[in-house]
C-alpha cells in the first residue's frame, strides 16, 4: 500500500481581496480564499456577517465594487448569472404549485435542443438521483417540505453545473427531517463529485456537512479551516465562542520555556501548553478555553490518570443521551458547564453534590 498522500484537488472558486459596498455599509472587507474542486463547503456566520452577499457574488447575483471572484480559472467580472456555471437552491425553494414534479425538474431545459424523450430520461435520471422516482406526475403542491427541498435540487442538478449553491436550505424543514436531509445531501454531493456551497448559521449543521468552512463576522472571514481544526483549534475567542459550547476561564502567563508556555489557570491550576495550543500568541489579559466534553465527572471507586480538582454542582441540565452540569470549581467564582453521556448504570447527579472533575492540559486553548 502506497504511503503517499493524495493530490490537493483543484481550485475551483477564488476570492481575490473582494469588496462589497451597499451605500456606505461595507458589507464584504478584503474577502480571500479558496474553494477546491468536489469540495462541500460552508460559509457559517450569524446573520449580516455577509455569507449570503459572497454567496450571491458567485452566482453573479451581486456585483462586487474591487477584488475577483474566479470560477474554475476564469474572472467572472464581465460574466451574467445566467451563463455563470452555477446554480442555486435558495431557502424558500421556488417550487412552481401550478406544475408537476417533472415540469418542475425540467423547466430549466426548454431551450435545451435535446429532444423530448432525452428531456424526460433526463429528468427522471435527475429525480432518480434525490431519491424522487416515480413522482414525476405527482403535483408540486401536494409534496411535503422535505420533498419539495429534493425537487430543487433535482431541477438545479439537472443542468450539470460545476457548481451547487444552497442558500440556508434546511432553514424551513423541522429537526429531524433536518437532521435527515444533512445526511441526503453529505450523500448526494459524493455522489454528483461537483463543489457544493453552503450557507449557514447552524453550527452543528456546517460542522456535520462540510470538508471546511469560513467563518465570517462583519463582512470578513476569521477562520477557514475543517471542521475538526474549528472545533478543537479555534484561531480566536470570537471564533471558539459561535462554533459549539466552550468553557472560558481567567489565565495567567507565568513563564515559557523550550517553546511550551506555562499558565496559571483560574480553579484548575499550573498547566504547559503548546504552541498549537496558543493560536492568538500570549496576550497581556489571557483566558483558556475547554469544551465541555473534554471535562469528565469522577464517580464513586473512578480513577484517572488525568489532573482532577474537587467542585459543586449548580446545575443539572437533562438532554436524554447527555446530561450537562454546570459546576463551580474548587471554591472558587469560576463555573464551567462540562457533558456526560448517560450510559447504563451511571446516575444522574444532583444539584449541590461534591464531585472531582478531571481534565487534561491538552485540551486547553489559549485566547487573548
């Protein structure tokens, strides 16, 4: 077996220093970066940060002001939307009620010259591929919203774009059909191999979907990175704070040596940390970040090679499989919110109960 690592795809959308203005908002400030060839990508930020702009500058919907948006090598400057190769699913998906699921699926091709029975194979093949066979007479009306969802698609795949962009399109379906449609389209894009491009303020949704994600505040992106890599190395405090739950506490820098810096950590004690570890550098007012799972509750006769400091439980919050506890450390004001998963035999503890708390250096994150 060859020890060789795979060739990075392609590029196939490049922003170059992009400027968006509405007015005198600047709405998108100097956007760079790269989305690679059969990638599923996310653009993941609270609302107004600017990802549904960027998104829209794709698609040539928006014009920018400076910079150059390139799709597979070529500026799109000069470009219109409908000779872009793209396409878009928005949120609202734009079923047409008056038609059928066919007409639906195949409105984008008439003034395709393929004849009429390459035009109906085609549609088929394409609602054979969101697992809609057989619904092409079916009336666009009377189809659930996960349904119509699987129509938008087929009608924007069915035009063989290189591109796929979805604007928020799980927003209207409630969470399990949600939590369905996230695994549908991880499995539609490995199977069509073209770029997909997403729009989110899910957290949970980009991390489950995506190959990386930009993170975007205030018309900039403050982290592209995978999934894994936000989650456990978040490059800032702003960054940590939007993607999951993450504990914060009050740190102090008290030396470094050999490239490892030491911390005072507020109710858990001295700790080394790597570089990696210290993404922001050391900063004059630092804090730590831990997530919630890298926190173990100690039980009964439960050992642990890791470090453990003594706590009280303030709150118990039920989740079914989880069970979060919000518990103050070591007679101090410091108050961490740390999971454990309740598996069988292990109880749920209660407000006010004494309990050790485990953790490890290696989960700390330095901020400034």
């Amino acid at each position: 077996m060859s020890n060789t690592p795979p060739k990075p795809k392609p590029t196939m959308i490049e922003f170059r220093d992009v400027h968006k203005y509405y007015g005198e908002y600047h709405a998108l400030r100097g956007i760079n970066g790269t989305i690679r060839a059969g990638e599923f990508f996310s653009l993941l930020g609270p609302s107004g940060c600017g990802k549904t702009t960027l998104l829209r500058t794709i698609a040539g919907f928006e014009g920018i002001d400076s910079g150059a948006v390139l799709i597979d090598g070529k500026d799109m400057a000069r470009v219109p939307a409908n000779l872009r190769p793209t396409n878009m699913v928005f949120q609202s998906y734009a079923i047409f009620p008056h038609m059928s699921v066919a007409e639906n699926v195949g409105f984008g091709l008439r003034r395709d010259p393929r004849s009429k029975a390459e035009k109906a194979r085609a549609v088929e093949d394409a609602l054979e591929m969101v697992g809609l066979k057989g619904y092409g007479a079916r009336a666009a009306h009377a189809l659930s919203g996960g349904q119509r969802q699987r129509v938008a698609l087929a009608r924007a795949l069915i035009l063989k774009p290189k591109v796929l962009l979805l604007d928020e399109p799980l927003s209207a379906l409630d969470k399990k059909m949600r939590e369905h449609m996230q695994v549908e389209l991880i499995k539609l894009q490995r199977q069509v191999g073209i770029t997909f491009v997403l729009v989110t303020h899910d957290q949970e949704e980009a991390l489950v979907m995506s190959d990386r994600i930009a993170v975007m505040f205030e018309g900039e992106i403050a982290q592209l990175a995978d999934p894994e890599t936000l989650y456990r190395r978040p490059n800032s405090k702003k960054v940590a704070d939007f993607i999951g739950t993450m504990n914060f506490i009050p740190a102090e820098v008290v030396g470094e040596t050999g490239g490892q810096i030491e911390v005072q950590v507020k109710g858990l004690g001295r700790a080394r940390l790597e570089a990696e570890q210290c993404p922001a550098g050391r900063g004059d007012a630092p804090v730590v970040g831990l997530r919630p799972e890298t926190l173990t509750l100690l039980y009964p006769g439960q050992t642990t090679t890791e470090r453990t400091v003594d706590g009280i439980i303030d709150e118990v919050i039920y989740f079914g499989d989880m069970t979060y506890y919000d518990v103050y450390l070591g007679g101090t004001d410091v108050e961490v919110r740390l999971s454990m998963r309740n598996t069988p035999g292990r109880p749920i503890l209660e407000v006010g109960s004494k309990v050790d708390v485990a953790w490890s250096a290696s989960a700390l994150v330095l901020f400034r």
